[in-house]
C-alpha cells in the first residue's frame, strides 16, 4: 500500500518544496549522465530524470513509481521521460538499462524480507552485464529517528499558497530494524489535518551486502555520505555502489 503522502495529490504537490535538491541529487545526476539506458526505482515527482532529460541526455530514461500522485506530477512536468506506473514486482526488464537507482532513501521501504529480495532480483534482471545499482540508506547507527519529533516540525508554502505544517511522530520504543512513524500535515484552509504513516528499515551494511549477494548482485563500494568518505558510526548515510555479478 503507498503511503499518504505519496497517494494524496496535495501532499505529493508538496514533495519538492520539502525536499530541495541537494548533494544526493548532484551524486546521482553525474551517474545518470554517464550512463545509456537508466531505470530510477520509485522516481517519485521524477525531478532526477527530468533534470537529465532537460540538461540533453540522449538515452533512454525510466521512472517507475507505485504511487500515481506522484507520476501526476512527473507527466505534468516532462512528457520525454518514460513514466510508468507500479514497483518491481509488478513490471519486469531483462538486462535493458545500464543503471537502477533508488534514491531519497526509497530502499527503505523495502520492509518485509519477501518484498526486498523480489525486488533486489528485479533489479539483478533489469540490469545489462556490468550495470550499477546505486541506492542510499540512513545508517541505523546513527539513529536519524530520533530527530522526528512533533518538536522540529517545518512550515512550508503549499501550491495554493498557504502556510502547511508537517511534523513526525515515531512510535515507540524502537526495537529491531524497522521504525514506524506518522507524518502529519496541518494547514488552516483544510478541514483537517492529513496524517501518514510508514514504516522504514534500517539494515546494517553487512545485512545490506547479504541480501545483494544472494540476489546476484556485488558490492563494488559504499560511502558514508556524498563527499565519499567511508561508512563510520557516526556516518548518516550507507550509499551502496553495487554491481550485476555475472
């Protein structure tokens, strides 16, 4: 089931405003670039590739995204890009793009264990020989959860122009690898607040790099953040390099 906030129109039309493009967009931009044919997992408003069309590449370049909001949004902006409907376990490529990227930490919601090894062994057929799967995920030891709180909720100005508030909620206490949480938006104009809830898994690298390697898939390199520094404690990413093993 997708989320609220990817499956309600007004809350996927504020997704760009709540996340501005940063460092993690530059780092997967210069890999798109360089790369034929790119399948981008859970493209959501589909900015990466529409960047990419937009800056002239000349290849073919896929969106895929269960959440229809969300590709609402992607057609509205570029009709070059191929835009299409579902998940992995819903469409299936064979050895037809160069790159899959997962990226705004779209991995993580990959919770149960069928789920996630369906989709890494989509991902193994999607991929040409050579071809590079590149996703991030917050590094479980950095606990990022525990900054969700209703405390450092963030105002932002909807597409109509109104004020909206979002703030999250974890419930607890964490145990385990999954954290679930609720997002609400709040604005005046509304007659009630709209709440999301997800639930995200936090796997360690050497649990990541398990479920690679039995899905065909080998690590070629993972960075603690997008400078490429390595993957410490304290580090608030896991970005994973990985490629299709022969």
């Amino acid at each position: 089931m997708v989320d609220r906030s990817f499956a309600d129109p007004a809350l996927a039309a504020l997704y760009d405003t709540l996340n501005p493009w940063g460092a993690g967009d530059d780092f997967y931009l210069g890999l798109v670039r360089d790369a034929g044919a790119v399948l981008d997992v859970g493209c959501g408003t589909g900015r990466l590739l529409r960047r990419a069309s937009v800056d002239g590449h000349r290849g073919r370049l896929v969106g895929l995204d269960p959440a229809a909001a969300m590709l609402v949004e992607a057609r509205r902006r570029d009709t070059e890009v191929e835009w299409v409907l579902g998940d992995l376990r819903t469409r299936d490529w064979c050895a037809e793009f160069d790159l899959v990227v997962m990226t705004g930490h779209a991995f993580q919601v990959l919770v149960c264990e069928e789920e996630l090894r369906t989709s890494l062994r989509a991902v193994r057929r999607a991929l040409r020989p050579g071809g590079r799967f590149v996703f991030e995920t917050r590094n479980p030891a950095a606990r990022a959860w525990e900054t969700w709180t209703p405390e450092g909720a963030r105002t932002v100005t909807g597409v109509d122009g109104d004020a909206v508030r979002v703030s999250h909620d974890v419930e607890g206490p964490v145990a385990g690898d999954r954290v679930t949480f609720t997002e609400t938006y709040a604005c005046d104009s509304w007659p009630a607040p709209a709440v999301s809830r997800t639930t995200l898994r936090f796997l360690a690298p050497d649990a990541l790099s398990a479920f690679l390697h039995e899905a065909g898939l080998i690590v070629a390199d993972q960075y603690g953040d997008w400078t490429g520094t390595p993957v410490t404690p304290a580090a608030p990413e896991i970005i994973t390099v990985a490629r299709r093993a022969s």
